[in-house]
C-alpha cells in the first residue's frame, strides 16, 4: 500500500491499515505519522544519529564506548529505574515502521516500556547511554521534544580515563573521540580540535 496521509486514504486502505495498528491507535494517527516518518526518515536519521555538538554518528560512540568498556573498569550492576536526560541517549533509528509506532503511541498519549540502557559515566562530560531495547522510542521522545525518559539502567560503568588515555592515545580516531568524549583531561587540546573543526568548515565553504 502506497504511503499516504490520512486525508488521502480510501475506505480500502483504512480497513488495510488498521490491521496492522498498535492497541488503542487510530488509523489517522498511524498513518500521518508512517507519513511522516516515510517522507523524513533519511533527514531523522541524520539529525538524531548525531552527538551534538560535534556529529559524531552515534553508532561510532556507542561502538567506541563498548569496546574501552572491555578494560578492568568499575561495572556496577544496577537494573533500577531512572529518569534521564533524553540528549544523552545514543540513538539512531533503523526501522521507518518501528519509528512511526513510537511516535504513534506518543501523539496517542499511550503509556509506554522504560527503554533499556547501559550508563556510562565519562571524565568531564557525565553520563552517555548505549540502548539495549528503545532506539525507536528514544528518537520518537526526541522528535517530540521530550527532555527526559523514562529508562531501566543495567548497569553503570565508570571509565579509568587515564588507562583508556595510555592504550587510544595514538591512535588518530581513538584520540579524536577521546576529545570529543571529554576523555582528555586537556582544556588546550579541547581549544585545539575547535581550531581544527573550525578551519575545516571555513575550508568546505571556500570549495
């Protein structure tokens, strides 16, 4: 069936779509919001598959943060309830039609799971989560304007930021994420990569 908003359905296409329809949503919610996400998806993966404010996909961070977490780092095992800075989640969306129930369920006002997240606890930035169940409904509480979400934390995992230093520092993209991250406890170098992004966007413009 072709995607269309709800103005534009025919009697066949409504009868056609609510079988596929999460509980308690409409036909017009779903379908002007699979629209939406039909018609945008590739402007919402990259507006919220990136970290602000320097556009790292967030697929690299969360790789990034998943691979330094294998170090003898302090792992506390939580599985408690919390209520987080959305912002802070790493999520990019995958699925259009995952996308569009989540925000479905949002425009719906419907009660929906805690996601499942990892907590990583970063030198001089905080806490960035990794997502084990909720991408969708991470991205969809975003595009919403959501502040905070609701999450099941599993674990926290505090970084020894000086022996992540020792083993990624030479490393070229291992050390620029390091920077990103807040990682490398340096003002000068923080001063230095914005110097260097900076130089790069004033080059791109030039071409």
């Amino acid at each position: 069936m072709k995607v269309k908003p709800s103005s534009e359905l025919t009697p066949q296409e409504r009868d056609e779509l609510a079988k596929y329809l999460p509980k308690g949503i409409d036909v017009n919610t779903m379908a002007d919001c699979f629209y939406l996400v039909s018609k945008n998806f590739t402007a919402i993966q990259e507006k919220y598959g990136k970290v602000e404010p320097w556009r790292i996909d967030a697929h690299q961070v969360k790789d990034f943060l998943q691979r330094i977490s294998d170090f003898d780092i302090k792992t506390i095992k939580l599985k408690q309830k919390q209520i987080i800075s959305v912002d802070r989640v790493l999520s990019k969306p995958c699925n259009k039609w995952r996308l569009a129930k989540a925000l479905a369920h949002l425009e719906a006002k419907q009660n929906v799971l805690p996601i499942l997240v990892d907590a990583y606890k970063v030198e001089g930035i905080g806490y960035w989560y990794t997502v084990t169940d909720g991408v969708h409904r991470t991205t969809a509480a975003k595009i919403t304007g959501q502040l905070e979400i609701e999450a099941t934390v599993l674990r926290e995992i505090v970084l020894d930021c000086a022996v992540i230093r020792r083993k990624y520092g030479k490393l070229s993209q291992e050390k620029y994420l390091l920077e990103v991250l807040g990682i490398k406890k340096s003002l000068l170098g923080m001063i230095v990569l914005i110097w260097k992004l900076f130089k790069s966007l004033i080059s791109e413009l030039e071409h």
